[in-house]
C-alpha cells in the first residue's frame, strides 16, 4: 500500500477498456467516503486536489488525509494535481510528494502550451512522477475553472498527435462535448465519438483523460431541490456516454460535481428533518456514506472497474 503513479493502472485500463475514477477531495468524509468505496469494489483510484481544494484544506492536511485512506484502507492510491496553472504549481505538488499533475496550458496558443507542458514534464519525470496535460477547451464553471462557452473549443486529432510527440506526455485531457459544473447541456446531451476514436487511432497507446465527466445524477438534484435547494435544470453527461468512452481510449474519467451533489443533498435532508441537532457528526456521516454509495455506483455501473486490481 503507498501512494503510486496511474501508469500502471491506465496501461491496464487500455487493454480492458475501462476507466479510472479521479475523483476531487477536499476534506475527510468526502476521501472517507471514496476510499471506502474503491476498497469495497477492489477498484483502481486516483484522488486529485484543485487549486481550490489546496486554498481550502492546505496542502498538508491533504497530504495527511490521503496517506491516511492509504493506510486505512490498504490500497495503492495515485495523488493528482487537478488543473494546475503554471510550471510554479506543478513543481511545488511533485516537491510536495504528488504521484501525478496536470499542467493546463489549454488557455496558451498551441506552441506555448506546449512549451510550458514539456517544462513540467521534464522536471515532473526527473523525479519520477507522471504529467497529464490539456489541448483544447471545456466550457463551465467549476472550483477555479471558467471557460465561456464561446470560448470552448475542441481538440483536434492530428494536434494532439503532434502535441504528444513534442511533450512527453504521460496522458492527455480531451475536449469532445464535456464541460465543468452542473449544467453540462441545454439541449440533447453531445460527446462527439468520432473525434475520439479518432484521437485514439492517431495515439493509441496514450491514456486519454475526460474532465467535467459527472452524471448530475438526478436523484442528487432532486433531493437538493426538495429540501431548499435552488438548481433547477442541472444536467450532466448520461452514464452511458462515459462507458462508451473507455472503449475509445479514456482511461481517467474525472467527477467532482457528483460528489458535491450527492454530500450536500444529505446534509441539505438531514439538517431540515433534524432542526434541533447541531453536532457536525450526525450529518458528516451520512453525507460520507451517500458519497461511498455514489462511488460505488460509479465504479461498478459507469467505469466498468470494479474487481479490476
């Protein structure tokens, strides 16, 4: 048991055609909660920490929450830096003992993004950990993300060919329909597959990555709605669409915004069936339960990784 890179676990996802759950932490239920569940699915994980999360629970208290669910739990984790801005960030999550960041140049023009991502692989690789980078645009808002969705734009097969090759990169985030947030879709939910399986033919054996890949799950909504919450019309990627992805060369699927849902829908239920309680401890717990739950859903029906270590 001890914290590892995901080189391991996306070479075998390849060959499988399954995906890895990467799913955002930012205190002790939420990673709680999915350890628990990747234990009980004997499941491949990776847990990954935003600018946000850092600001928020201070790079050593998750440091010590990780390496806790590792001891806890038994399993080999992965420890990603999500959306890492800068070559500044990067280095200081390698420095801090991360297995995996990313370094999201999608907001450069091509020849710089690749200029500050080659810099974080060649440093990340010198001590031994893997890089994930980003070439095109998700639209949306989540944590420190926000992209217009004017502004989105996708990936171009022959450039992530070309991008790859100049990098080094260990594995690549996508854009094909997916955005960040709750409200992924006005319309008919989209992911363009032949753009995929074409990316996938050009680089077959680089893991590909789909950020912004929650399901709203719409019990999560409706539970948030029904005791005062106020996210009409929230919508997310069908389960269905992710699954099919894996068969195309996605071997990391990120979900954070479920997490959110399913915890503050409990919370939300608990506090207003409950309006005399005040211990933190009465409603942490179910939250962390409701997330184990989700996970293991995810893991099992959506993933496909279950019983895969």
């Amino acid at each position: 048991m001890a914290l590892i890179t995901t080189k391991e676990m996306f070479a075998k996802a390849l060959q499988s055609d399954y995906a890895v759950g990467a799913f955002n932490v930012n205190n002790m239920e939420i990673i709680q909660g999915i350890a628990n569940a990747a234990k009980e699915e004997q499941a491949p994980l990776i847990l990954q920490v935003s600018a946000g999360a850092r600001k928020y629970a201070k790079p050593a208290y998750l440091m010590k929450l990780v390496e806790a669910a590792i001891l806890d739990t038994g399993l080999d984790i992965a420890l990603h830096l999500d959306h890492g801005e800068d070559f500044d960030i990067c280095k200081k999550c390698v420095d801090d003992g991360f297995t995996s960041v990313m370094i999201d140049g999608s907001k450069y023009e091509f020849t710089e993004n690749v200029r500050v991502t080659k810099q974080v692989v060649e440093y990340a690789h010198a001590h031994g950990v893997v890089v994930e980078a980003e070439l095109g645009k998700l639209a949306g808002v989540e944590d420190d993300v926000k992209v217009d969705a004017r502004a989105a734009t996708f990936t171009v097969p022959e450039e992530a060919a070309e991008f790859v090759a100049k990098t080094g990169v260990d594995s690549l985030a996508i854009a094909i329909g997916t955005s960040h947030g709750a409200y992924k879709f006005k319309g008919e939910p989209y992911l363009d597959f032949e753009r995929l399986k074409e990316i996938h033919k050009l680089i077959p054996q680089i893991p590909l990555v789909l950020h912004g890949a929650s399901t709203v799950l719409p019990e999560f909504v409706k539970k948030c709605n029904d005791y005062g919450g106020d996210i009409p019309g929230a919508q997310g990627v069908p389960e269905e669409m992710i699954s099919e992805a894996a068969k195309y060369g996605i071997c990391k699927v990120n979900i954070d915004t479920d997490l959110r849902l399913a915890m503050t829908a409990e919370v939300r239920k608990f506090i207003a069936e409950h309006p005399a309680e005040f211990d933190p401890r009465k409603y942490l717990g179910p939250a962390r339960d409701a997330i184990q739950k989700m996970v293991q859903h995810k893991i099992r029906n959506v993933l496909n990784a279950s019983n895969t270590l």
